[in-house]
C-alpha cells in the first residue's frame, strides 16, 4: 500500500548483505531533539555500481555490463553523513539526486508556524533529492536518523547518460512512478484509515520492503521516535504509544521499546483490508 517511504528502522538480519544498517546507539525513547547540521565528509574513492551489492535493487538495473561500467564513471563519489545531520535542507540548489548506500533517512517540510512534519523515511537502494528536479531547489530536508553514506548522482550528467541509454531513463521513470503511487498510498492512508489500521499498513510496509533485502520478514527495530512515526502517519504521539501496546494486547507484535517483532502478520493485513471492504 505504502509504496516507498516508510523507513527509518534498523532491521534484524537474516543473512549477510551490504545494506545492513549501522549501530548508532540512539537512544530509546528519543524525542529527536533537532542537531545543527555539520559538513558532510565527501569520500575520496570510488564507488563502482557494477560491483554493487544493490544494484539490483537501484538504479542500474536491467544494464549490460559495458553500460554499468559508464554509469561507474557517473557515481563517482559518495558522502557519510552523520546521525542527525543533513543531507539537504529546503531551499537548497538542486545539483544531484543521492542513493542510499547505508543507514535510514528521514525527510521533513516545516509548516508556516515552525512545526515539521515528516514525509518519509528511505532506506538502503533507494533516491533522495527527486523533489528538486522540477524548481531546481529542494523542497524539503533530508536528515540522517543514523551514521549513512549515499552515492552522488549529479542530476545533468544523468540526464545525459539517460538519453544515450534507454534502459537506464526506463529505470529512472520507474523510480519517479514508484514516488507516486508512494504518495497516493499516502494519500489514502490519511484520508480513510482509522488509527490502527494506519500503524499495521506502516509496520507491514517497513517489513515487506525490508524483506526484499535480505532481512527478518517479521523483527526490527524502530530507528524513528514514536513522535515521527505519529508525524508520518497523521497521529498524535499518545495515539501511536496507545496503538502499540493494544497490537500486543492483541497478540498481533512483541514490542519491547523499539524492538518489534510481528507475531500474527495476517491478523495486521486483515486490519488494513478491511478498508477496501
């Protein structure tokens, strides 16, 4: 339902692969107190997608090997940001759009009275900075919810390769549909979900993508606070704490502060099935 958007957890592995988050030690029950944003350190070697192992789930999928090999001189560079620090902020210059690497991500819009309100959190394989490309300004801010690295995609030099590959502009406009049918589960999720069935729609999103990357299709543990997870999904803070513990009186998860394990996955899908009923 949600497509692309919901994460900014660490998993619990069930096998070996490059996409593994990161300890950051954040504390549990953090409010996610704002930190002032410090330089980014640019990485001096190279990153090869060829030898990636997301490729298959990023951006050079369904490329020969002499095409890869093109798009290595593409990405050239990536960057290590640190937990809380910003990848970029709104208003920022458009110049690149980022793969995450490793680590969680969340992105944030501020409303005119000062209050942020969460839009997302990406993973391991997935784009940031896409809001951008219309304005040539980002439009929203790009926070690390722990220590990541994203690979630099400059925005020109893309467009460029793209037109020379069709497989790779195909891949491209997939990754933009994929965002858009992200924002209608959203906007559904909103518009017509009660309170619970909103949190079981989030959790299985979290756990189907994870899944798809090698980790537990069931156990994880929540990088984002309770608070973002209320911002994302539209509730109020008690609302969410509230929603977590009837789940497990419920017999549908273990939760143990931020460790979540789904112990009836299909009483949660029932819950938000029965929104198209």
């Amino acid at each position: 339902m949600l497509n692309q958007t919901a994460r900014s957890i660490e998993p619990t592995q069930t096998g070996t692969t490059s996409c593994s988050a990161t300890h950051c030690g954040h504390p549990n029950g953090s409010t996610g107190t704002p930190v002032s944003p410090a330089p980014m350190k640019l990485d001096s070697f190279k990153v090869a997608c060829s030898s990636c192992n997301l490729r298959e789930l990023c951006l050079p999928v369904g490329l020969t090997q002499p095409q890869l090999t093109q798009l290595d001189t593409l990405v050239a560079t990536r960057k290590s940001i640190k937990r809380g620090d910003a990848l970029f902020h709104t208003g920022d210059p458009f110049k690149s759009v980022y793969a995450v690497r490793t680590g969680f991500f969340t992105t944030r819009i501020s409303s005119e009275d000062g209050r942020d309100h969460v839009t997302g959190f990406q993973m391991a394989d997935e784009l940031l900075g896409l809001d951008g490309i219309s304005t040539d300004r980002h439009a929203c801010d790009a926070i690390a919810l722990e220590d990541s690295q994203v690979c630099v995609i400059p925005y020109g030099q893309l467009e460029e390769l793209s037109r020379e590959f069709s497989d790779l502009q195909h891949q491209f406009h997939k990754i933009m549909s994929r965002e858009i049918v992200r924002d209608h589960g959203v906007m559904l999720l909103l518009g017509s979900m009660r309170a619970e069935e909103r949190l079981a729609a989030f959790l299985l999103n979290l756990t189907q993508r994870l899944h798809a990357r090698g980790f537990s299709a069931s156990a994880l543990v929540l990088r984002m606070t309770r608070e973002e997870i209320g911002s994302y999904l539209g509730l109020k803070l008690e609302t969410v704490s509230r929603t977590f513990s009837k789940f497990q009186d419920e017999g549908l998860l273990e939760v143990k502060q931020r460790d979540i394990r789904i112990t009836d996955e299909a009483g949660l899908r029932a819950l938000v099935n029965s929104v198209r009923c």
